[in-house]
C-alpha cells in the first residue's frame, strides 16, 4: 500500500511538473505572440533606421551672380574618398588605384588602405570630380565617397555684411544667403541602402534613390564693376581718416536697385573668422540697413522737397540769417556763429544754413511733416529684401517740442538708416516717385527657367515731379560752388549735399565723435546713380564736405571710368574756366629750359612745337587764366 | 518478488524506442544545424572567412551526439548508478580547472570554458547532468528518509557546490538551471511540504544578492526593465533580439532572409538563435518549434512516469527539467520577459559540449523508456 500511495504521489508530481512547465511554455507563447504580430509594426518602424545607411545626396547650392551675369558665390562639389576595409577585395589592387587616382604615394595611400580596426578611413578628401571619374573607371570594391558642397566667394571680401556666411552644413546664416536661402539651398537627395551593423552593404540589397535637386542662382542688383571698385574706394577711406567704420551705398535712383553697397571693416567669407564669435557677429552686421544714425545736415535735402511740394517754398524765395534763431526762449545755432544774412533758397543750400530750414521746417508744421515722413516709408521700412531691416526713429509727435522739430529740420533730433537716408534723396530727385530699394532681380534654375523676377518696384508717388527739377538744380550748386564742391568732377552734372552730425552716445552728445557723410547723385536732369557716403568717427577732419565728399567724387569717377559715361564737353570747358586762377606769363624770347622753369614752377605742363631757340608764342596767350595741371602749347 | 518477476517478463518483450522523442529530438538537432547555418554565415564569413564555419562544427557536434546518444540507448541506465562519484568528481575537478589560468578561457569576463587542446568544452554542461545523476541516486537511496531532512541533505549539499563552482565562474544562467532542477526533483523525490517551503525560502533571497554582487547584472536588469533607453548600451542586445522577433510577424521573413543576422544581434547563432527563427519562421514557425519541445519534454516525464525503477524516474525527470528549464529561460530571455542571461537552446543552439550532452542525455531517457513498465 505504501508503495502504491508513493507511486501515485510521483504520478501527481510529475503532472504538476509538466503542468508548470506547460503552463510557462504557454505564457511566453503569449509573450511572442504580442511581440510578432501585435506590436510587431510599432518595434520593426524603430529597426529600419538601423537597417538602412543613408548615404546623403547634397543638392548643390545656387549660384549668386551679379546683374551682368559675373560671379559672386558658387558651390563646388568635392569628393572625399574613403576605403571600408571589411569590403575591400585586394589591398593592393585598391592602393593603386587610389594612389593613381589622387596622385599621392602608393606607402601612403597603402598604410590607409590597410588600416583595420575602423569601419572607414578617408583617403583624400576634397577630390574633384575627375579623380572620381577615374576611380569609378577602375572601380574595385572597398573604395565609397561622400559629396561635399563648399562655398566659394570669387572675391573673397565683398559685399561681405549682405551675402553674409553659410554654415558648415549648408545652410545661410546671415544677409542675404539666409534671405534667400530656401531658393539657393535646393533639396538635398536620399539614398538609402541596406548594411550590416557595421555599415557594410549588403550584397543582395535594395536601395531607395532619390536625387538632389541643385539650388537656384540668384542674380544680384549689384553691378561687381562698381561694387569691386567701391570696396578699395571705402576701405582706403576708412584708413586715411582713421574712421572706426566707413559706408557707401550706389543706387539706382530710377529703380532703387542696389549696384554696390560696403561697409568696412569686414573680413574675408572664403575665411570666416568663426573662432572669434563676438567680432564674427559684429563685422557681419549690413548697419547701413540696420542701424540708424542722426543724418545731420544731408536730410536738408528731403526738408527742402517736402517744402517745395507744399508750396511753402520756391527758388525765388528769400530768407536771413542772423547765425541763431531762438525758438520758445531756446537758441539754436547756425553753425556760422556770425550769420549768413539774407540769402536765396539756393544759396541756403549751398550754405547749408541751419536757420533756412528751421523756418521751412515751422511753414511745413509737424502733422504735414511727419505724414511725409510716413509717405517716405521712413517709419514704415521698405520691405528691403535684406534680414533685419531698420527702420527710422522719430520722437513721438506727443512730445515733439518746437525746438525738437526745428532740429529735425536740419536732421538732427531724427535718426533713420542710412539706406532710409539715399532712399529718400532718391525719391526727392527722381520725381518724387518712392521706388523699393532691392538687391536680386532675378531668380532662376541653372537652366534658365525664371523661378522669380523683380519687375516693378515702384511704391507710391510721394512729391510731385516739378520738386526734382527745381530740387536738382539747387544740389547741383551746392556741388559746383557750394560745400559739396570736393565731390566735384569737371565735365560731370553732379549734385549732392554734405553732413556731418554729431554722435550721441547715452542721451549726450559725444565729445568729438562725428558721422561725415555726403550724399551725391548724377547727372542732375535725370539722375541715374545715387551715391552715399558715410564715415563713422573719423579722426582729424571730421567734416562731410572734407571728409567724405571726396570719397563720393573717387566713387563718381570709378563709376564713369567703368561704366564708360562720357564727359560734357562743354561743361568740362566751363568747369575748367571757373577755377582758372593761373595767368599764363609771357613767355615770348624765353629759351625752352627758361620757359619750362617757370611753367614747373606754375603748375603747368607743357608742349613743344616747331624749331627754334627762342619761344614765339604760346597757347593759351599770355594772360590768359588756365587751372594747375593745364597743358601750354610752346611754339619756336 | 513480483516486481522482479514483473520486470523478466517485460525484458523479453521487444525493446521498444519511443520513437515520438527520437524523432523530435533528431528534427530539432537537424533543424538546429540549419538556423545556426542562417543566423552565423554572414558573421562566419567575416570572422572567420567561412561562412560555414559554425555549421560544421555544429555538424560535428551533432554526429558526435548521435554516437553518445546510441551508445546511452544500449547502456543500461542503471550501470549509471556506478558512476556517479566518479562524474561529480570529474566535474567538480573541470569546474575547478576554470580558474587554472592556461586552462580556462575567460569569455565577455567570464571564464566558462577549458580548453582541452583539441577542442574548449564548458564543464558546467557535464556538471548539470552529473548532478542530476548525482540527485537520482541519492534520492532513490533516501527512499522513505525523503521526508526528512537527512535523506535530501546529500542532494542539497550537492546541488549547493555545483551551483556555487558554477556562480564563481560567473554563470547565472546555468545556476539557475541547476537551482530549478534541484527543486524539481526534490518536488518530485517527494519532499515534504515543509522542507519545500523552507528550500526555497533561500534560493529566492539569493537571487537579489547575486545580482547586487555583480553590477553588470543590476545594470543589465536596469536595461531590462526600459531597453529602448539603453538601445545603443546595456539594452543594446535585448533591443536587437526584440527587432528581430517583432520582425517575423506571423509567419516570418523567409529562411535566410534575416535582416537582424548581419551582425545586429550578437550571438545570434547561439544563445538569441531563437530570435532569429522568430524572424525568419514567424509566429507559426517558433509555435512548432515550442511544439517539438512539448513532445520532448512530454516523452521524458511519461518516461520518469513509467520508469520501473526511483532512480530512472528521477534521473529521467532530471534531464528532462534540465531541457525545460533551459527552454524557457532562453525564450524568456529573448523575449525580454526576464532579464538577459546567456543559456543556450537545447539541441539548436551552436555549441558541441552542448549538444553532445543533450542527445547523450535523451539517449539515457530512450533506454529508461526502453525498460519501462508499459
């Protein structure tokens, strides 16, 4: 009977056994189940990134050229060539033809082949194509490339602050590669293709191809002819003035397209200075867009036309000038402290007499003048296809004092941009018509296909066309005879007005800190090119007439030397006739080395004609009045 | 008198094979040597330049598994008894041999296997069957004495050196082999409900001190409970077997058509082979697996049901709670149902020490059957 009871016992045991292990099997057979057919998708979904190597496809990045079509930015793409060991077939066969391909040593490029250890090794980076083409021509497996876009700056310093950098992985960081950088970037490709753990492609795999679409070109308002001239221009103007910064901008006045436009310092974007983040920044900022500054006595010229558009003023009108006006028991200076008594509108300019304006400013009245202000789009901004455009600052019209907007009148108490400044003398001087001002005027795809065109850029008519004829011709004075008479270049119709303003640093005046700017357009009955020069702190002279007009002038003269604008002749005669202040001496009976004595000494060149001991005469006669550097014909 | 008689009369009779375990071990062995082909031939041909490298070996496993599992058909199991001292002694000594510096292998930080010259083998695989020969002896000496403490004190004594040698090595997973199947034969020893309670009393206290002892265990715990936060660390391998599973789906990518093989999943021929048959076979695939086991399994307590002696019951019921055991704490592992521990799969895994033993093992159930009562 015992035994019997301990059999039945083992029985019970061993089915209690198998049911616990039953039981088990049962329970992880639930477990699979959930794992493979019910979370299935959601755990495979996490896998395929594992599965599949993405081998990146970079879209090449457009081209940005300037309106001519020359280049301003491309991309080049380079090839790194690297070799995975776990696939290479024949060390030696690989080694060769990399060594031949790149032109390195066959030790050297051995010792990288044969590297274990790693899943890859580069080889060269930054091949061009045609090393890759000769690799592929004698392809053995083992050998992969990645393509890599870099930008190229064909001038390197230029227009630095407004096309501004691109990121290491392509991207536009700042100006106008950031603007524009959806149409420049392109779409980069995918491929995708099976691989083991360790990258590996796997024989039998499939692949998923989708290829890179390439970046548009942009072409830019920017004229490189003058743009490269004006880069020098500027940045030796920043120097001989010892100036922290120096500006200029060239415009279009008919368009208000952008043909150049610099600020120095800058640096080189084929070399972005990114270990030093703070200058980066700083040097990177386009503050002739951005910042604004009190204008100074420049902004005469818009007090002037909004005047004359309401018919406050005209040419004939008369005005004194008693060196101060006191306005609500406040005396506000003219800068001659002795007066300029009475003068003509004109003569006002040329002056550029404080009280002139202020009386203009008191007949145009603060409502008038600030909806002017408004029409002029310098509290509005532009809509500048530029990052971060600025905007002008005006006092709110609530605490606008008398002496506040009589300031304003001749540009102080008001800060704008100097893109807002050239902008609005554009408008005064075009025929009153507010243009956009704008930098691409075109975007297409390498083939051709125009994706986007700047067709009108016409804002709104803000003065009526009669101003610009009166305005031009005022301006025009104040460069042949006026202060502006250093941007002056004989046989050219130029206009312009000077400024310098005083900078404010904290709410007070800062002691010797100057902005000289000078704003010129030419010619005056249908103006083409506006210049604009600006040089912040100059020290020494520190006056626009001084400082920055003959800046404009060499800016003038590279944009006539490139663009080929022929002088008038008969203005150049007149031009020259005006500041003739040499007589010529009678140099009749005079040997040649006696006449050449004296003409050195005068200033005056000179050439010979005929044979003979003794001079018979000269051309021009004598007495007669030429200019330092004229030519006197001496006839044996 | 009337057992013996009993016995005569049954010895005359035909010997019968059971042929249901014959024929599902020799179709797991065989279907092991074609999934450790897929899941290693890729890897193989990396490592080792021939991607059948893992497949011959496996190969010869099997044919030397075969040998000892004929060779255990026709040994009556009861010469067994013989030598019990001798094949604890042997593995006490193998398992000691682990820490001779020369003569261990020290693997991923555990030194699991000797090496023999000819060929490494893991003692601890020896060292479970001879306890389990070890346990049935003693077990069936004890007789009524089961109930009390001394009759299953040699057992426990045992059992408790195999599984200290074993955890020295280190090598959780096997202790926990042994440690299961102590308990299982002790149950069906008959132990008494009280020695029941108070044996496992401590067995389970241990688990958390040995996982506090090595911090790669508590890491590899910590992984378990959330692997998609270490997928690239500790997780990493629980993470790879999870993705080759939920990949099968229902009824698998195909044979040799694993994406996870391609060096994703380590070990994926040996312990996470049952990953990879997840993968490539599906759902329904691994259930016929789980199915083939269940026969083995079932074959092996009807062999301990019907044994005609305590001792083929209980040695009987070893081997075949060693194969369970091993089972599921393979799936549970590769499931990320417990946490990660290295064990192989009975009869499929990659492994000839393993796979040797296994078949030599059924051969000793075959012939426990052979003399079986029914």
């Amino acid at each position: 009977m015992q035994t019997k009871y301990t059999y039945v016992s083992i029985k019970k045991r061993l089915f209690a056994v198998m049911m616990a292990i039953t039981f088990f099997l049962l329970a992880l057979s639930i477990r699979l189940l959930v794992l493979q057919v019910v979370d299935s998708e959601k755990i495979v979904e996490k896998a395929y990134g594992q599965w599949l190597r993405d081998l990146p496809m970079t879209a090449k990045r457009g081209d940005i050229v300037d309106r001519n079509g020359a280049s301003i930015a491309t991309s080049y793409t380079t090839y790194d060539i690297y070799v995975r060991h776990a696939d290479i077939e024949s060390e030696e066969a690989v080694t060769n033809v990399l060594a031949n391909a790149t032109g390195k040593s066959y030790d050297e490029v051995f010792e990288k082949v044969s590297k274990r250890g790693y899943s890859e090794v580069l080889v060269a980076s930054k091949q061009e194509k045609e090393v890759v083409n000769y690799i592929i021509k004698n392809y053995q497996e083992g050998i992969f490339f990645t393509e890599n876009t870099s930008r190229q700056y064909t001038y390197g310093d230029l227009l630095t602050q407004i096309l501004g950098f691109v990121s290491s992985d392509g991207n536009g960081q700042s100006g106008l590669e950031a603007k524009y950088n959806k149409y420049l970037k392109g779409v980069n490709g995918l491929s995708l293709v099976e691989s083991d753990l360790k990258g590996t492609t796997l024989s039998s795999s499939l692949s998923y191809f989708l290829p890179a679409i390439d970046g548009l070109n942009v072409q830019l308002t920017i004229d490189l002819n003058i743009q490269r001239e004006v880069e020098e221009i500027i940045e030796r103007a920043r120097v001989e003035n010892g100036a922290k910064s120096a500006s200029a901008i060239v415009m279009d006045p008919e368009s208000g397209e952008i043909l150049a436009i610099c600020t120095k310092p800058s640096y080189d974007l084929n070399c972005v200075p990114r270990d030093d983040i703070k200058t980066l920044l700083e040097l990177s900022r386009a503050t002739v867009l951005t910042d604004v500054y009190e204008p100074g006595s420049t902004f005469k010229i818009i007090t002037t036309a909004i005047a004359l558009n309401e018919g406050v003023t005209s040419v004939h009108d008369y005005f004194y000038c008693g060196g101060f006006r006191i306005v609500n028991g406040v005396k506000i200076n003219c800068h001659r402290r002795s007066g300029h008594g009475s003068q003509s509108l004109e003569q006002g300019l040329k002056n550029s007499c404080n009280c002139v304006f202020m009386e203009l400013i008191r007949r145009i009245g603060l409502e008038k003048f600030y909806d002017y202000l408004e029409k002029f789009g310098i509290t509005t901004g532009y809509g500048v296809d530029f990052p971060g455009e600025g905007r002008g600052v005006l006092m709110p019209k609530s605490i606008v004092k008398d002496g506040d907007l009589f300031r304003m009148g001749f540009g102080q108490s008001i800060a704008i941009t100097p893109l807002e400044l050239i902008n609005s003398v554009c408008t005064a001087i075009n025929g009153g018509r507010l243009m956009q001002p704008h930098f691409v005027t075109k975007i297409a795809t390498a083939d051709g296909n125009v994706v986007f065109e700047n067709k009108s850029s016409f804002l709104s008519q803000v003065l009526s066309p009669s101003v610009s004829v009166d305005l031009n011709k005022m301006l025009r004075e104040v460069v042949s005879s006026g202060g502006g008479k250093h941007a002056k270049i004989d046989g050219y119709d130029i206009g312009g007005k000077t400024g310098t303003a005083q900078k404010y640093q904290n709410g007070a005046i800062a002691d010797g800190k100057y902005v000289a700017s000078f704003i010129g357009f030419y010619p005056t009955d249908k103006p083409r090119y506006t210049v604009l020069v600006v040089v912040d702190e100059p020290s020494g002279a520190y006056y626009g007439g001084v400082v920055a007009a003959p800046v404009a002038k060499s800016i003038f003269q590279a944009i006539f030397d490139t663009c080929e604008t022929p002088r008038d002749e008969n203005l150049y005669s007149r031009d020259r006739l005006e500041h003739a202040d040499i007589k010529v001496p009678n140099l009749i009976g005079k040997t040649l080395t006696e006449a050449v004595r004296i003409l050195t000494a005068l200033g005056l060149q000179y050439l010979t004609m005929g044979e003979g001991e003794k001079v018979k005469d000269t051309i021009a006669a004598a007495g007669s009045m030429v200019s330092s550097g004229d030519i006197v014909l001496l006839m044996f | 008198m009337k057992i013996a008689k009993f016995q005569i009369k049954k010895a005359k009779r035909q010997p019968r094979i059971d042929y249901i375990l014959v024929f599902s071990v020799l179709l797991l062995v065989l279907f092991g040597i074609l999934m450790v082909y897929s899941a290693s031939y890729y890897g193989a041909e990396l490592t080792y330049g021939d991607k059948y490298f893992f497949m011959k070996k496996q190969i010869v496993g099997a044919v030397l598994g075969l040998a000892g599992m004929v060779a255990m058909y026709f040994v009556p199991y009861q010469k067994l008894k013989n030598i019990r001292w001798v094949a604890l002694g042997l593995s006490v000594v193998l398992l000691a041999l682990v820490f001779v510096p020369g003569l261990g292998v020290k693997v991923y930080g555990a030194r699991r296997w000797i090496n023999l010259g000819l060929f490494t083998m893991q003692p601890s695989e020896l060292a479970k069957f001879a306890f389990v020969l070890f346990a049935s002896v003693s077990l069936s000496n004890a007789k009524r004495n089961v109930k009390e403490f001394k009759g299953i004190l040699p057992t426990i004594c045992v059992g408790g050196l195999i599984c200290l040698l074993i955890i020295a090595e280190p090598n959780m997973s096997i202790t926990m082999c042994v440690g299961i199947t102590m308990v299982c034969m002790l149950f069906v020893g008959g132990i008494s409900a009280k020695h029941f309670c108070l044996l496992l009393i401590p067995i389970v206290a241990l688990v958390p001190v040995l996982i506090f002892m090595e911090p790669y265990r508590l890491r590899r715990l910590v992984a378990f409970l959330n692997p998609w936060e270490s997928a690239s660390g500790e997780g990493f391998q629980l993470v790879q077997s999870l993705y080759a599973i939920a990949n099968g789906n229902m009824f698998g990518v195909g044979l040799f058509n694993s994406r996870q093989k391609y060096l994703f999943l380590p070990f994926a021929e040996s312990d996470f082979i049952f990953s990879i048959i997840a993968e490539e076979l599906g759902f329904l695939g691994v259930m016929c697996v789980i199915v083939l086991y269940l026969l083995v399994i079932w074959r092996g307590i009807k062999t301990a049901k019907n044994a005609t002696t305590r001792f083929g019951c209980y040695l009987s019921t070893g081997i075949t709670t060693i194969i369970a055991t091993q089972l599921l704490i393979n799936i549970a592992v590769v499931t990320g149902s417990i946490p990660p521990t290295g064990l192989p799969l009975p009869f499929i895994s990659a492994g000839s020490t393993s796979l040797v033993v296994f078949m030599s093992a059924i051969g000793v159930v075959l012939n426990i059957s052979k003399q079986s009562k029914i």
